[in-house]
C-alpha cells in the first residue's frame, strides 16, 4: 500500500492530479520522502525541528520521488530558502545522483532517490528545503521540509581535547550497583566513590532514536556525534528507500568535522569487537550496523577523513583474509583453540561495499571493493600503523605510531573473566583462545599516549565499556557490575589525563540504559547456605522466599577487594547484593556468580568445542534452584529501556552540559566548546580535580 503521507506537502497540481486517480486519468508524481527528517514534510507541523547542523557541518539532501505508472523522473530541483541548491537529472554526475530507489515493495517501478551529496550551510536559523521534481508528461509535485543550522558563540578558550568515556548501556542502576561492590555503605554513607561520580557537572540524557523510542547503540551513540537522530540500526546516515547498506544519505561526524576544520586525530578504544555498534558510531557511514566489512575497511580507508590514530578492541575476524583456518592456535588465531578446525574470518562481499561516485565526489570517501580476501591487518602496518595482538605487545608498544589493537576474534573476554585468568581461577579466557587480554584502563592509557605523540592539534577519543550492555542483556550480574568497575577505571585514567592537560573535556555517559536494571536488595543468607537452598531444587520457595531481603533487611553488602588488581575478590560473599531487571526476559535464577558467560553467537569457533559446551540462553543456566523468573518481553535476553540515563562531565567546557539534555545537545556543546571556546569563569568549578 502506498505511503499517503507525501499528500501532507504535495503541490496544489499534485493534489490535484491524486484526486484523479480514480477517475483513471493522468496523477502526479509524488515526493514519499524529503532528506534531511522533518516533521514539517511529515505531518505539516513546523515543530519540533527534527534535523540542525553546526554551521558549516556536511550532509546529504534527499528526495524519494515516485512517477504516474508509465512515466519516468525528469528532473529533481532542490532549494533552500528558495534558492536553488542542485538540479538533478537522470544524468547528473558529481556529487549529485538519480538513482532507483528499489528498497520497498510499495515503491513503483519507475521511482527515484535523487541526492545531493555533501551540503552545507553556515547562515544560522531555520532554514526551508522546497524539492520539485517533473515527470516524462511535464506534471510536477513539490515538497516542503525543514532544518535548522546552529550557530557558535566566539570567544574564550578552545577545548583541544575530547574524552567520551561511554559505558553502553550503562544506567544509575548499573553505577550504583559498581559503586556497592566496590566501595560499600557503612550506616548508610558509601564508603568510596567511584571515579565517574567525582565529576562535578551531571546532566540527565534523553536518548530516543527517530523511529523508537527505545534506541538500539547504534543511533545511541551516533546522536551524540552528528547532532542528529538516527533509525535504530543505522550510523552517521538518514534511513532512505534503497537496499543498499553503504548508501544512505550521510551526516558529518564530529571527529570527520573536527579533523577537516582543525585537523583533530581520532581513536576508539572497545572492549567489544571494533566493527560493534558504538565504535562504529564515531566513523562510519551504513544503514546496517551489521555489515562488518564494508566497517572495518571504511575505518581504513577514510582515515584521512576522520583523522583516526587509535583503534583497539576485539574483532580480528573482519581483518583476516577469508578464509583463515584456525586450529589450535593458528596464526590470527589466539593462542589456544578447538582441535576442530574452523574459519576465523567472516569477511564477506555481502558485508562490503562498492561507494556510488556521487559520495565519492561529494564526500572525498574511499570508492570501496568487494575484496573479502584482504589482509586488513597487513594494510594498516604498510600504512605506518602498530599492530599489537595481546597486553605484553600492548605494553610494550611506543608511542610514536597509529596503533591497531585486536584482542580477540570477537568480542573481547569480559572483566570477571580476564581477571579469573590473572588470579589462575578460570579458564575461560583459554577456552576462547585469547589468555592475554589487556584490562580496559590499560588499553585507554596507551590509547591516550599514543594520541598526546600523535596529534599537536588535539584530539577526539571515545573509550567504551561494551559488556555491560551486553551481560545486562544475558542477565549475568556479576560480570556487567566487574565491566562497569573496570570501566570506572578507565575512567579514572581519562580524569588523570585532564588533570594534567586542562585543556581537556571529559564525559562520562551511555547510548542507553539495558535492561532495567535495579539494586533490589540483599541476601538475608550466608553463600553456604544459599547454596544449599539450590540445591532442594525448590524454586521460588527456596531461592527467594527467605533469601531476598528488601528495606531493612537488606543490610550494607560487603565485597572484599584484592590488594593485587584492587577489584572484588569474591563476587559470593555472605548477604550479597541483589539485582532485578525490568525488561526481564524469562530466566532462571539462584543469585550465585556463573562460571561461564553465555555461548557469544560472534565468535567464530562458538559451535566447536569447547565454547559449544557454554549456556546458550538464560533458561538453560542456573535451573538447579528451580527458581524461573517470568520475563515481561517476549525476547530470549533482556532489552534495551527508553530510560534516561546520567552524565557526568570534568575539564574545560563541562559548564555547557547540565540539566535534561537530548543526546544530540551534547554534540553542539562540544562543538562550541572546540570550535567557538568556552569563557574561563567555570574553569574552577568544572576541573577534573
């Protein structure tokens, strides 16, 4: 069925001709989709203004323009405050295109996706974008949309350096929940803060996508970064009617913005694998956050653009040439490994991309191959990069080059496990092939070396915690409170960095909450005897009857810390703290600490031994007690919630964040603050002390 919003803006010719439609005769064209979002092509409304750029800031103009059956477009006329911007034709080149927008069924054969790549504009206010476009019979349909350019404040001082530090997923829940394990409560004062909650400027995140109000961490992060929504799954790009992933009409990033206004480097650091949603969010333009190849390779490729120095996390399965046999340890492969053989590279044509020449000309991006045979690794140490594969290379790393970091074929080993491995009471890390995986703080340490030798014009580093959104999905407590506790610490270098560079800003925040997550309580239990409770195999009559403790009853939780690494020494103690999760998926529950995460679906090697043997959902783990919690989401994890969430801001320029912001704010005030300056009264006030 067709799309009956185009009549809210369509031409009084196009009215027209709609209206004979059913008479038979001759229709017009129709405009289904008007680039940059607006809610005055969508509804008529002038408000809310959906879509702003900074002054100066680059992005793609669209038009979905559909033709009377038996016509064809002619051409697409593009105007901004009535003056035009681009005609495009059918034979247009450039940074202009027409091109079939063949994505959905309801589109008609003939129609088009007219672009015009690489826009900008620096005169600030609202500004109106009319499209017209003429069908093969001379009929034309104009539609009317809205965005808004803002504008700097000059003056003061310039931030030079950008630290996001971006716990995914991250809500007060889960930093509470840190803040307990870690430090305690003795008679209802905690015994220690961490690092995050000694920043002295807070503000409350609103964090929807533009079609959800449940964001996933793709436009989570990315609104941060471009200073404009984007649809659930989708990075740095406006969704549009075409099939391809790479396409999409693109918005700058801050890093690409910053590198080409004041030549600013770029690193990511994840401890997920690096093509994953949120680091992606920082550099790379795709409708699909799912399409790793054609990430990674835009990563190199357009280094030029994004100025990016420093990549580090898991991921190495999009880097190795396919195929990669790996056995045993195999070159690429990890140390250790299944005696079965299997490929330990996912690149794919399917996951790549081939750019259309009009962002080519209009963005200066890399064309793009389908090459699911390339040595990415071999291509950034040709490039002058250093590769480091494990913490002793990573320790041992200078300064003084780019550094590509890749811990893990995946997604990296979560905190609780790599630290199992350090203390000798673990395996998992072997099982997974990859025993020596660095700790998130000290991957940000060289990180924010290797961008102080690189980068005399300053720099934009983001940092993530990436497992605590993804153990708050499976539900597993004690590893996302160990991932939180261990980006804490990260964050804790970060503030030391700021201290001595005070032309530094640092945030601390998340794409989103996951999960719903909840300090509920206490054990009322000592850990022997809450094991022995499982054991009756009783359920709810056993493992919580008796055993959760609210109010009063749930007394001050006390976890002792190793004097070695200084995290939690035992995530059992007697009387521990309890967690609840709102957007519970089904799940059986006993409260103890699981030996071993879930099976990872991204590993490659997850269906051979021994990662086949991992839990493969929540409802086959922790059934001895017999205790199922009833989930409220249909789904097999937990989800995602449209909760605000905190952050937390030290250093220069913190003073522009506070209040409840919308994600995309935070973008224009870290703009103004490297582009426009920040005035020194709040210097004493906001430093990372």
């Amino acid at each position: 069925m067709r799309d009956d919003k185009f009549l809210n803006r369509m031409s009084l010719t196009a009215l027209a001709a709609a209206s004979a439609i059913s008479a038979g005769v001759e229709a017009a064209p129709a405009i289904s989709r008007l680039t940059p979002p607006s809610e005055l092509f969508r509804t008529g409304s002038a408000n809310p203004i959906v879509s702003r750029f900074v002054v100066g800031q680059k992005f793609d103009l669209q038009a979905t323009v559909r033709p009377d059956a038996g016509q064809t477009i002619t051409s697409v006329v593009f105007k901004v405050d009535g003056n035009i911007v681009a005609t495009v034709t059918p034979t247009t080149g450039g940074k202009t295109s027409m091109v079939p927008a063949t994505a959905i069924t309801d589109v008609s054969p003939n129609a088009v996706a007219a672009s015009v790549r690489g826009y900008s504009n620096s005169r600030a206010g609202i500004r109106t974008l009319t499209v017209t476009a003429t069908q093969s019979d001379n009929q034309t349909v104009t539609a009317t949309g809205n965005f808004e350019i803002v504008p700097l404040t000059w003056g003061g001082m310039k931030v030079k350096n950008v630290i996001i530090m971006l716990g995914d997923g991250m809500g007060s829940g889960h930093r509470t929940a840190a803040r307990i394990m870690q430090y305690g409560v003795a008679q209802g004062k905690v015994k220690g803060k961490l690092a995050m909650d000694t920043f002295p400027v807070t503000a409350s995140i609103m964090t929807p996508s533009l079609n959800s109000i449940v964001t996933d961490s793709a436009p989570g992060m990315q609104n941060y970064v471009t200073g404009n929504k984007a649809n659930n799954n989708q990075e740095g790009v406006f969704p549009d009617d075409t099939t391809a992933n790479f396409d999409n009409p693109r918005v700058e990033y801050l890093s690409e913005f910053l590198a080409r206004s004041q030549g600013k480097k770029l690193g990511i650091v994840t401890t997920a694998d690096v093509f994953d949603a949120t680091p992606a969010s920082m550099a790379v333009h795709t409708q699909n956050r799912g399409a790793g190849t054609g990430i990674v390779d835009q990563f190199f490729d357009d280094r030029a653009n994004t100025g990016l120095t420093v990549l580090m996390g898991g991921g190495r399965k999009w880097f190795l040439p396919n195929p990669t046999t790996c056995n045993g340890g195999a070159p690429g492969c990890g140390d250790a490994g299944s005696v079965a053989s299997f490929n330990g590279s996912t690149r794919s044509n399917g996951s790549d991309y081939v750019l259309p020449a009009d962002i080519v000309a209009g963005w200066g991006a890399a064309p793009g191959a389908l090459d699911p045979g390339r040595d990415l690794i071999a291509d950034f140490q040709a490039a002058g990069w250093n590769y480091v594969y494990d913490s002793a290379s990573l320790s041992a790393a200078g300064a003084n080059q780019p550094l590509l970091g890749l811990f893990s074929l995946s997604n990296m080993n979560v905190a609780l496990d790599k630290l199992g491995k350090r203390r000798g009471t673990s395996t998992v890390v072997d099982d997974y092939g990859f025993p020596d995986q660095p700790m998130l703080e000290e991957m940000t340490e060289k990180a924010l070396q290797v961008l102080d030798a690189n980068s005399p014009r300053g720099f934009v580093l983001m940092v993530e915690g990436a497992s605590i959104d993804k153990q708050a999905h499976n539900m597993d407590t004690e590893r996302f409170i160990l991932d939180t506790i261990e980006f804490d610490k990260s964050v804790a270098v970060a503030k030391q960095y700021a201290r001595n560079h005070p032309g530094t800003l640092v945030l601390v925040t998340a794409d989103h909450e996951c999960a719903g997550v909840a300090v509920i309580g206490g054990s009322r239990v000592t850990d022997d005897e809450l094991q022995a409770r499982i054991a009756k195999g009783e359920g709810a009559a056993q493992v919580r009857n008796g055993v959760v403790g609210t109010y009063e009853a749930a007394g001050f939780p006390h976890y002792p810390i190793s004097g070695t690494d200084g995290y939690p020494s035992d995530t059992d103690p007697d009387k521990k703290m309890l967690i609840g999760y709102a957007a519970n998926a089904d799940r059986y529950e006993d409260w103890r600490t699981n030996a071993q995460p879930l099976r990872d679906s991204q590993q490659p090697g997850n269906a051979v031994a021994p990662l086949n043997a991992y839990p493969g959902s929540p409802m086959v783990r922790d059934t001895a007690g017999n205790f199922l919690v009833t989930g409220q989401i249909p789904d097999t994890v937990a989800a995602h919630t449209g909760n605000d969430i905190p952050l937390s801001a030290c250093g220069r320029g913190a003073s522009l964040m506070g209040g409840t912001m919308d994600n995309t704010d935070v973008f224009f005030q870290l703009v103004q603050a490297t582009v426009g300056g920040v005035t020194l009264g709040s210097m004493t006030t906001t430093s990372c002390k």
